[in-house]
C-alpha cells in the first residue's frame, strides 16, 4: 500500500435521522445526529481501509464541527491541515424509504464548509500526495467553490484527481453542474458518479454515451455506480459492467462515498495514482471497483455512514 496520502477536500454534514425509538413528547419529533459528508465520509473510509488520508476541511467551533472531529480522528485521517471556522456547521435532515434510500432537506446558509479563501487553500502543499479526491457540495457552492477548483488545477501537477459531482438539486440547480462538468473533467483522472448524477446532468442520455461525453471532455476513468445493479466502468471508453455483491440494505447512507474510497484504495495499493493513471489497464480497473462494490455493500448493511475497516475484508487486487 502506498505510503503517500490520499487528500479529500470537501464538506461535513452533520445528517439528522428521525429516531422513532426515543420519545419526544406530544408533537415532538426526536432526531439522532450522526456525522458524515461526502468528501468526509471518503476520507474516514480510506483511513479505516488502511490508505493514509489527509482531510481539507473548514471544521466549526460548534457542536457538529466537535463531533466531526472525533469521527475522523477516531479513524486515523490527518487534520493538521483543516481549518477553524467562525461559520456555524452544515445540517442535513435525512429521510429514509423502504428501500433505505436516502433524500435530504439540508441547513447550509452560510455555513463554515462554503467559505474557503484563496490564502487558506494556498497554505495547502499540494505536493506530498498521490491523489487528490473532491466534489459534492463544496466544490460547487459560492463562494469557495472556484476556489477549489483553483486548488485542483495546481494539485494535478502533483497528484491524480478524483472527481465526484454528487448533485444536491435541493441546494444547487443541476444547471450549475452542468455548466461546470467540462471544467471539473479537464482538471479530473477519474470522475466518479451515480445513476442519480447521470440523470440530473445529461437527462435521457444512455449512459455509455455519457461516458464518452465526459471522456471527450478531458476525464479517463468514468465509473457510473447503480446500486444493487453495480457499476458501469469506462477507461478511455472501453467499457465493462462490474456486479455489486448480494446485501441486506439497511440504508444507502455513505455508500457512494464508500464506493470511491475503496476504488482509489485499490488503486493507490496497485501503484496506479501519482498521475495520469498511467499503465492503468481495463482488468485493473475492474478488480478495483469489484472490491470497491464490497465496501460500499458492508457501508450499506449498517446504519448510516459507517464504513468498514480494511481487516474486516479481503485483500484488494495486487
């Protein structure tokens, strides 16, 4: 495994569930805060799967910047490099289906995790790491989002980039991603994305050929997650379909951002991240994501965003 870190810049959430089990009185509705964010939730899966992780955040001074804290130390990631923020944390309240999916109504107005400056991003080394993972929300909101983008740039030199567009309509108007797409594929090696993705970035288009439209666009590795159906995996357009492993959803909390750690794992161990994925070949990419579907299954067979540690699973391709 490599010994470089893998660097995740991004949001926490604090994601509040309803907790039917614990009264709340007439007319109360009792929640139960867990930690967790897309780019945070990748970094403590890395960590728990053994790769070094390094975590770029802006981390509040309130109660959920504590708890987020405490979940990524517990897992091993690198904070010496997030930020303090006077900004209040962002807050998603999480409804859950029969099937264990998750929809969001999020709190974001204003919060610590949008506001990067140009001077902080800048007192970042980029150089140092083998790969540098971002999207979601922070890498789309005003005003830190171009300033993400900014670091990117700089950072491919260095280092691969991961991209994951994790569309939030509820907060961002899809158009917004659309219109940055072409941008985060010339700066991203990988573009990682979910069915939900596809269809709120190129609606009714099948998916192969939105393969080869973000491969046009500059990004060599697309892999289109799908659920219990697995993934669709495109290197420089060739194309193969990888299964997911039978589970027992218990909900899809963090499965993505599971999925993603367990692919750049997989990769960093094969020697793969460090630039252009050079020498990556379609076999390894799809054992790669094989082992990345098995993560993101043991994320899905428990309550929320917990990822598994690397003991608990087999090796990863060599």
């Amino acid at each position: 495994m490599t010994s470089q870190p893998i660097t995740v810049l991004g949001e926490c959430v604090a994601d509040a569930f309803t907790d039917p089990g614990r009264a709340a009185g007439p007319g109360g509705l009792s929640l139960r805060v867990l930690p967790g964010g897309g780019p945070a939730n990748t970094a403590v899966a890395l960590a728990r799967l053994g790769t070094p992780a390094r975590f770029l955040g802006r981390l509040s001074g309130d109660v959920f910047g504590t708890l987020f804290r405490e979940r990524l130390a517990a897992s091993g990631v690198d904070l010496t490099q997030c930020v303090t923020a006077p900004e209040p944390s962002t807050l998603a309240v999480a409804d859950l289906d029969v099937h264990g999916r998750a929809t969001y109504s999020f709190f974001a107005e204003g919060a610590a995790d949008w506001q990067w400056t140009a001077a902080e991003l800048a007192a970042v080394e980029p150089a140092g790491t083998v790969c540098v993972h971002t999207g979601s929300l922070a890498l789309v909101r005003a005003p830190g989002g171009r300033r993400v983008e900014e670091f990117l740039a700089v950072a491919r030199r260095y280092a691969t980039v991961c991209v994951d567009p994790n569309v939030r309509p509820l907060l961002v108007e899809p158009a917004v991603y659309r219109e940055r797409m072409d941008h985060w594929c010339a700066l991203a090696d990988i573009l990682r994305l979910s069915e939900d993705d596809l269809g709120a970035l190129l609606p009714g288009v099948a998916p192969e050929d939105a393969c080869d439209t973000w491969h046009a666009a500059g990004a060599r590795l697309v892999v289109l997650t799908r659920g219990p159906r697995g993934a669709l995996v495109s290197l420089d357009g060739e194309r193969r379909t990888v299964p997911a492993p039978p589970t027992d959803v218990v909900d899809t909390v963090g499965a993505g951002d599971s999925f993603t750690a367990g692919l750049l794992h997989a990769l960093a161990g094969l020697g793969r991240l460090g630039g252009r994925l050079d020498g990556l070949t379609l076999d390894e990419t799809a054992a790669c994501c094989a082992y990345a579907a098995l993560v993101a299954a043991r994320t899905c067979a428990v309550p929320g965003a917990d990822p598994p540690w690397g003991d608990e699973l087999p090796r990863p391709p060599e």
